[in-house]
C-alpha cells in the first residue's frame, strides 16, 4: 500500500473521530497526518513522513492545547439555591431528624430542612444553613 493511501486513510479516520467526540481529542494528530501526506505526495523518505508527522502533531498540540482547554473550560454557575448557604433562616416546623419533620423559611422560601448534629430544633428558632443535600437545608441553631 502507498504512503500517500495511508496518510490519507490515517487523516480520514482522525477527523472521523474528531467530528464523532465532543471535545478536540485528535485534531493535533489529523494535522500531523496531513502534513504527512503531503511529504508523501512530494516523495519524500518514509522515516521524513513519520518524523514530520510526530513534530506538526506535537508542535500543534503544546502551541494549542492551553487556548483549547481555555476556551472550552466549562464554567460552573452557582444554583440561586446555594447563594443560601451561610444565611440565616426562621424554622417554621420543627426540625425533628428522627421523625424526619422541619422547615425554615430563607429568603422569603419555605425550604425543607434536617439539623446537622441531629438535634431537635424549636419553631421561631434561628438556624445557620451549613449546606444543602438534594432539595433539603442542613441547619444549625445559632
């Protein structure tokens, strides 16, 4: 087989798999192999083509790879429900872990709520919110 068919099948199946994933995985490579083809169609020695394609894979990959990983960095926005944690809250059921009971209101929101050590926490009292686990508060007495 022909090194120019095997660059270009090599170049063919790495932008295949390029196009089939969601992040830039082989497109490094895809450029190694295209410069690869091209040493092949000007005739250039085997060992030429393998090392061209290892540089332009590797220059590619250091020269890009940060500003790729930059720009497709996927940012993590707070929930508005975990802006709660560290408010104070009013328990307006008791908070009862045992008899699985409670709630407070935070933010103008009844939220269900569990104690953090477990106690039993009084109506009106006032609780710090440590954390949330699902779509219940875990709280603290102040």
């Amino acid at each position: 087989m022909s090194p120019i068919v095997i660059w270009a099948v090599a170049l063919v199946v790495l932008l295949a798999i390029e196009g089939a994933t969601a992040q830039l995985v082989t497109i490094w490579f895809a450029a190694g192999a295209l410069a690869a083809l091209i040493a092949a169609a000007l005739h250039a020695p085997i060992w030429l083509q393998v090392v061209l394609f290892v540089v332009v894979s590797g220059i590619t990959l250091v020269a890009t790879r940060p500003l790729v990983k930059k720009i497709v960095k996927r940012k993590t926005q707070p929930l508005n429900a975990d802006r709660c944690i560290g408010e104070t809250a009013v328990v307006t059921e008791e908070i009862d872990n045992i008899r699985a009971t409670g709630a407070v209101k935070v933010g103008g929101v009844v939220w269900t709520a569990r104690s953090s050590g477990g106690e039993i926490i009084e109506k009106d009292k006032n609780v710090v919110i440590e954390k949330i686990e699902g779509v219940k508060l875990i709280v603290k007495e102040i």
